[in-house]
C-alpha cells in the first residue's frame, strides 16, 4: 500500500490549512492540473497511434501491440515532462521513469488513481482497453528473447555471447569449456575465415552440446560493406628481435627464436620473437647445444643457441638485439667445435609501413587503388605534395562533401574535407597524437555525418547467406542504416528458405542510430529479431563523449519495442586478451546486464572472461532488473542494525 504524503497536522503552528483539498490532504487545483497534463499526453499518445496506423498495418498481429507501445513512447519523448514527472514523484505515484515497455497502461493507471484522490471513479476508456500492461511487458521481452537467443540460462536471465576464433575451429576441447563455462550463444564473424573453418566450429559446438547437455544457440554475422585505407608502398624486409633486459642493461629473459623448415613452415606453440625460415635439410642437422653464428643486417656479429627440437624445427636463444633480412648466412659450430657448411636464412615478410600524420597535415584520400605514401617536401621542408592513401571503396567518396569529417583507425585520428577533387578528397588532419599518429593500411574510415549511398549488402555478403540460412540460428546485419535494408534483407534470406532466421540489427552509425525508430518497426515485421549495440563503432560514429548516451536511448527505445538487446564491443576486453580485467571494464560489464544477452571477443584468456561474466550478471541480477532495483536483503544493512541494537 502506497503511503501517501499529506499537508501537516493542524496541530502544527508553522502550517496553513488549505482552502480547497480533499480529505486525503492534497489540494484541488493542483490535482486537477495534474490530471488535466496526463489526459493530455493520454490523447496525444493516441492521436499519434492514428496518425501512424499505416506503419501499423504492416506489422503482424502477434507485434501489433508492441508497435502500439513504441509509437506511444515516442510520443512522450517527444515533449519534455519532467515538471509532471516531478509533481507525480512528489506524491509518491509512478513519474514515467521506468513505464518504457507499458507507457499508455502506466499514464491510465495514474489518472485512475488521481481521479481516486478527488474521491471520482474513473474508467479506461474503449479506445485505451487494449494498452500493453507491465505484466504483459515482461512476458513479450522474455518470449521473444528466448525465441531469438534460446531459453535463459537457470542461474541468470542474460545470456553469454562469445565470438570464437579462427583457431577454436581446431580445439574442440576449447568450445566444450566455453559452453560448460556459461557461453550460450556462438557469434562466427563472417568477415573473417570461409566455409569450411565455420563448417568446422559448427561441428566442433553440435559435439559439445551432445557432451554438456548444454544448447547453444547460432549467430553468424555478415560482415558488410568495410571502408578502409589501401596499401602502403612495401617496406624493406627486415626482422628484429631484442631480448629483455635489467635496469643495467644486461640481457634478463633471452629472446626465443623458432627455427621453421622454409618449404612447409609451422607456427610456433608458445610465443616467440621471431620465426627464421630456413631449409629443412640444414635445419635436420641441428641439435640442442650446437650454436649458430652469423652477422647481422648492421654488419654486427651475432650468435643464437639452439635449445630444443619439435619435429622439423628447432628452438633457439639469444641475448642480443638483432636485425637480420633474407639470404643471411647461418653457420653452425657443434658442440664439439666444427663447423658445417652454412644454411640461408629464407623469405621474409615486407616491413609494414605507416604514414606519420599530425594535426594540420593535408592527407589525399585517393579513389584510385595506389600504394600510399608520404608527404613530398622540397629542400626548405616545405610539403610540395600531401601524404596520399587510397580507399578500398572509392564509390563512398562520392557522398561525401567538404566540410564534413572523417574518421581513421577507430577513430584514432580525425581529419576534415577541404576539397572533393576528381582523384579523391583532400583532408585536413584535425586531430592527432602530438607527436603524430600512425595510419598504416587495412585501417577503418568513418564518414560519420555523410550520407552513404552504398549498398548494406556486399556480394560476399549474398554470397554468404547461403550457408548462414541452412546452419545458423540468428543472422548479424552489419552497417544496416534503414527499414528499406531491413526488408532488402528479409527478402533475400526468404528466397533462400531462411525466413525462421532470427535478425540482429547491428546499430553501429549515426545513420543506424538516428533511424531506429523506422528500424525498430522493420523489425517487429519479423518473426523473430533483436539489436546489437555495436558500441565501439557507434562511438567512432557519433563520439565517445556521447556513448553513455546513445546506450541509453537504444535500451529505452528497445524496451518500448519489446525486442532485445545485445551488449557489444570490449566487455572485459583487457581479460579476455591479456588475462586482466580493468576496473573500469568490470562495472562496464555489470552494466551489460541490463541487456538481454552480452557479448565477448576472442582472446587467449576468454574461458576465463566468460566465467567471471557469467559471476558478475549472476551477482548484479539479485540487485538489478533491467534499470529497476529490486531491493533484496544487504548484509551490510542487517550487521548495521545488529551492531546499534536494531532488528536485521
């Protein structure tokens, strides 16, 4: 029972009775104010619903009432309420906060119960009979959760995502431990590897629900148009390798050589510094102890000892920094002292190279497919030609205009359209690292406030769409930016007999994300969809400074829709890569749990990120309900209270 907040007792010198209240206290005209505003945004939410009943036709009928619902939610936040919602909290009744997913039902509840306080009966009217209830709410997020991302987990409602990678194809033991641990959902990125690898880690998860008992449920994510810089002029073919050293420079770990056969080289098992190819037949002569001694590309004298054999390769140490390049000689001494005839050290790859950019440099983005390269200066240093790199999608630049920005390597550095040449656009670099930024090839290019004309569908994209409509569960639609590419989508996986597919649309630009009332529609026309809040993409885009915002406003709008949401993009990154979580990715993953699944990438320690997401959304749920906290025992209360004598 709500405890209503009344005028003080007329005991009470310091207060005034009011001339007009109700017997419960509260005054007439102020009740009747209030309750003129929600009647008001009551008619508009409906006014709205038939303003827009042709975006409702087109939605089935079992999604009719969540389109009703979003459509209702959009109308309240088009206005600012925040003067009624503070009225409304001060009397202790619902201030709209927290009503996404039952909007019209909340603002219906809240009149009955004002017009209740002026001692009125109020009914709903027929027009507002079918409004969504919170109830109802729930039941239609968790239905379509499960539907779309399978049933939840026993010990949490949040599902666990991870993105494998294209190693686990070989390690079936791996994927096994991931679904034990927690995973319940695969992501394959289809941008990366083919048929085969994923045929592979399909297999490899089919085997492993048998062994664990455990379902896992499907995504596979098309990787879309990608926009990124071109190659570089090549590099000389150098390697390099140091080993550690103590704060007086004496050498303290031994950098760790892999010695491979050059006809058929093998990755190393364990890390290592540096991969020498060298022929096969030298290479079976070599035994632990023998010593290899060669000079360097520096003409520097250098000497390596081998340390261990794995098949055709061989293990070395050295403790000096080396720079070595192809056709080197090798000669061995034995550990008796003779000498053999040397071996050569065989191909090695091209150094990558980098253009250096600092803020005001002019960069040419070129539409012609050219090896990029640096800036010209004449004799004074003055540039007579700017640095120049190409697009590897040169129709985008055609959409773009001066003035508007652009976008490099995840938005490490920013430059500005000057000029729309006919070879490409000329930049001016806005913002770098003060000592200059790198920008090598393969790099990503944003155009954050251009309005694209290319098509969300590649044709590896269509290509893919064969294999992902006979084996996933879920299809990731990448760079989708209007309920047109929606419907383009659907139309394509329906010719293929995919139309079961659950869609996840990827909100990662700022057109995605300024559409996504259309495409929150677009996706309720189908039988099962979601979104990803493609996070690290989305702050490229928009900004990170307005990250938390943006977040934000997608959970509220999704919620309004009853479809749910993926949590992307570096949750417990840190952990998952290098073994240690950061402070800040920890409470970034807690928040992850308003989301109905969340997602991880790959990395060497991702067993281990999954167990601790798996402790922290299963922690953070006892606490937290979607933004709702529900108010379990604290042990901390109860000790407080039993150290002052009070009852826990």
């Amino acid at each position: 029972m709500l405890a209503w907040k009344k005028r003080p007792p007329r005991s009470d010198p310091s207060s005034k009775p009011r001339e007009h209240s109700t017997s419960g206290g509260w005054d007439l005209i102020y009740l009747s104010r209030m309750i003129q505003e929600l009647t008001a945004l009551r008619e508009h939410l409906l006014a709205t619903e038939t303003q827009l009943e042709s975006e409702l036709d087109r939605i089935p009928e079992e999604h009719g009432a969540s389109a009703r619902n979003l459509l209702h939610y959009l109308a309240v936040r088009a206005h600012d309420i925040r003067s009624l919602q503070e009225s409304l909290a001060s009397m202790g009744l619902s201030s709209l906060g927290r009503a996404e997913g039952h909007i019209l039902h909340n603002v219906q509840l809240l009149l009955k119960h004002l017009h209740h306080l002026l001692r009125h009966s109020w009914q709903v009217p027929v027009a507002g009979e079918k409004a969504v209830t919170r109830h109802e709410s729930r039941r239609l997020l968790e239905g379509r959760s499960a539907i779309l991302l399978g049933d939840k987990p026993a010990s949490r409602s949040t599902r666990i995502m991870v993105t494998m990678s294209t190693e686990s194809a070989k390690q079936y033991e791996l994927i096994r431990d991931l679904l034990a641990a927690g995973m319940n959902s695969m992501r394959i990125n289809c941008a990366h590897d083919g048929a085969e690898t994923w045929e592979a880690m399909l297999t490899h998860l089919r085997r492993a629900e048998k062994e664990t008992g455990k379902r896992c449920s499907i995504l596979m994510d098309l990787g879309g148009p990608k926009i990124r810089t071109g190659g570089l002029a090549a590099g000389p073919k150098v390697l390099k390798w140091k080993p550690v050293r103590d704060p007086y420079g004496r050498p303290k770990n031994p950098a760790r050589i892999w010695l491979t056969p050059s006809e058929d080289p093998q990755a190393p098992p364990e890390a290592a510094a540096a991969c020498l190819p060298v022929s096969s037949a030298w290479l079976a002569r070599l035994e632990r102890g023998d010593r290899i001694r060669f000079s360097d590309a520096r003409n520097s004298k250098r000497e390596i000892e081998i340390t261990g054999t794995l098949g055709a390769s061989r293990w070395a140490l050295s403790n000096d920094t080396t720079y070595v390049e192809p056709a080197t000689p090798l000669f061995r001494t034995d550990s008796a002292g003779r000498e053999s005839a040397p071996g050569l050290i065989g191909d090695l790859p091209c150094l990558e190279q980098s253009l250096v950019l600092k803020k005001g440099d002019r960069l040419l983005l070129t539409r012609a497919p050219e090896e990029g390269r640096s800036a010209v200066t004449d004799d004074r240093g003055t540039v007579v030609h700017p640095a120049r790199i190409s697009c590897t999608l040169p129709d985008a630049l055609g959409d773009v205009n001066p003035g508007e920005p652009v976008r490099f390597d995840d938005g490490k550095i920013d430059g500005r359209v000057l000029e729309a040449l006919p070879e490409g656009l000329l930049l001016e670099i806005t913002r770098a690292h003060r000592d200059g930024s790198k920008l090598g090839s393969d790099k990503g290019i944003n155009f954050p406030n251009s309005a694209l004309s290319i098509p969300s569908l590649t044709g590896k994209d269509i290509e893919d769409l064969a294999f992902i409509a006979r084996h996933a569960d879920m299809i990731g639609y990448s760079f989708v930016r209007s309920p047109e590419d929606v419907h383009e989508l659907r139309r394509r996986m329906n010719e293929l007999g995919g139309e079961r597919l659950g869609i996840i649309l990827k909100i990662e630009t700022q057109a995605a994300f300024e559409h996504l009332p259309g495409l929150l529609l677009a996706a309720l026309e189908a039988p099962s969809a979601g979104i990803m809040i493609a996070r690290g993409d989305l702050a490229i885009e928009c900004g990170y400074e307005r990250l938390a915002e943006l977040q934000e406003e997608i959970l509220w709008l999704c919620e309004a829709a009853h479809l749910p949401v993926i949590w992307a993009t570096q949750v417990l990154e840190h952990l998952a890569k290098d073994g240690q979580p950061s402070r800040a990715e920890v409470t970034d993953a807690a928040m992850g749990g308003r989301a109905e699944c969340v997602m991880l990438n790959k990395g060497p320690h991702i067993l281990e990120a999954v167990r601790t997401l798996d402790d922290i959304i299963c922690r953070m749920e006892k606490h937290q309900s979607k933004k709702t906290s529900t108010l379990r025992p604290l042990r901390v209360a109860a000790n407080a209270l039993a150290r002052n004598g009070g009852q826990g």
